[in-house]
C-alpha cells in the first residue's frame, strides 16, 4: 500500500469504519451520563462576599488608603487559610475533619482593584457548605481584629439556603459533551489504525504499488440485491418460458 495517506482515503476508511465510530460514540456518551446522573455524588456550593474598607481619620476615603485595603487582601486570603481560623471553625461546628480538607474546600476570589472579594465552599450537603463559609466569615471578622491590629473588614453577603439548591458538579451535559468527543475520536482513531493493520490488497493501485504488476481488469463484488436486479433486468418471458441471458 502507499506510504502516504490522502483526505479521500482518509474520508473513504471512515465511511468504511462509520458503524464502530457511532457505537464508540454512543456507548461514551451513555456510559457519561449513567455516572454523572446515579454514581458521582453532587457537590454544592456556597459564597460569602467580604468588603475591605478602612477609613481616615477625618472619615473619608483617600486613594492610598484605598489600595491599601486591595493590597491587604492577598494577606486576608492566607489568614483566612491558616489554621488559626480553620481550627476555630471546626470546633465551632464540630466538624469530623482536618484543617487540610477543610482548606480544600474552599476558594478565595478576588478582582484587580476592588476591595471585596469571596470566600467560596463546595461540600456534598448544600446546607453544610452554608453553615461553613459563614462561619468561616464571621470567624475570620473577629479575628483579624486582634491578629492585623485593624477594624476594616465586614460581611456584604453571607451565604443563605435554597429549598432546592442546584449541584455545580457533576455537570452531566459537558461530561456527556466531552465523553461524545472523546468517543468520536477514539473511533476514528480505531478505524485508522484497523485500517493500517490490515495488509490485504484492496484495489488495483495497492497491486501496482506492492508486487508492480499491471492491472488487467477488475471484477466488482456484487451484493445480493443487486445481483438480483440484474437477474431481473436480464430475464425475458418467450412462449410462456423464462429464459435468462
């Protein structure tokens, strides 16, 4: 067979290989959607919004008191982290885990230039994602009182509870989205490479290219449909006797 591969041949094993790269296909996407809807437990999300803002003496805002306060919530972010106020969180909720997992629970978000910024907690009980992020703001509210010596920190939003809270993971429609994709390609991949294992000679370039012989004459392959056409089209009734040619 030739060393090189065109778009035709390409297009030409995939129309070939077209029944095993939708059934990759569809048992990817089934198979997603099974696991996202019965087998990966939900995880729920919760968010507070904190205001950094410290006034002058003379009660008004200044610019540098301003990015002050934005350049004070990168700091607020490891305080809030740290096991100082972890620690207390816990034995306040009298949570059963460690400060660790509980600091992979959350997130802090925050915008260039803007004081506020959000402390975010995912858990698998929506309710218990609630009761941990706003006590970990009102936790982190009193405390940085006395660790950063300042009074500059209030809660705009705290988190509230949803009759029927909506899970941000899994997301069922991408990962069936994805599992399509990924289905698709591992077809395909399939059918090149069933294609490239397969050293039968499949038409008269690959005699000419492999054992350099020329081609005579082909004979076509018919199906049984149409060799049954061609029965019919070739068969005439004379004097009450069929007679095929």
């Amino acid at each position: 067979m030739e060393g090189t591969i065109s778009l035709i041949d390409m297009i030409n094993i995939l129309r070939k290989r077209w029944k095993l790269i939708v059934l990759l296909t569809i048992t990817a996407a089934v198979v997603s959607g099974i696991l996202s809807y019965y087998y990966l437990t939900p995880v729920y999300r919760a968010s507070t919004q904190i205001l950094v803002n410290q006034k002058n003496e003379k009660n008004q805002l200044d610019y540098s008191l301003l990015q002050s306060n934005v350049g004070l919530i990168n700091t607020y972010s490891a305080i809030i982290k740290s096991p100082v106020i972890l620690e207390k969180v816990i034995e306040k909720l009298e949570l059963k885990e460690s400060v660790d997992s509980l600091n992979q629970k959350m997130t802090i978000n925050s915008q260039d230039n803007s004081q506020v910024f959000s402390i975010i907690v995912e858990d698998e009980n929506a309710q218990e994602a609630v009761k941990i992020v706003n006590a970990i703001s009102e936790t982190f509210q009193q405390e940085v009182k006395s660790i950063m010596s300042v009074d500059n920190v209030s809660i705009l939003a705290k988190a509230v509870s949803k009759e029927n809270p909506a899970p941000v993971k899994p997301n069922p429609i991408l990962n069936i989205g994805i599992a399509v994709v990924i289905g698709m390609l591992a077809g395909m991949g399939i059918a090149f490479l069933l294609d490239f294992l397969d050293n039968t000679l499949k038409d008269d370039r690959d005699v000419n290219a492999i054992l350099g012989l020329p081609v005579l004459g082909t004979v076509k392959k018919m199906s049984r449909s149409e060799n049954r056409k061609r029965v019919n089209r070739t068969a005439r009734n004379v004097g009450g006797e069929t007679i095929v040619s």
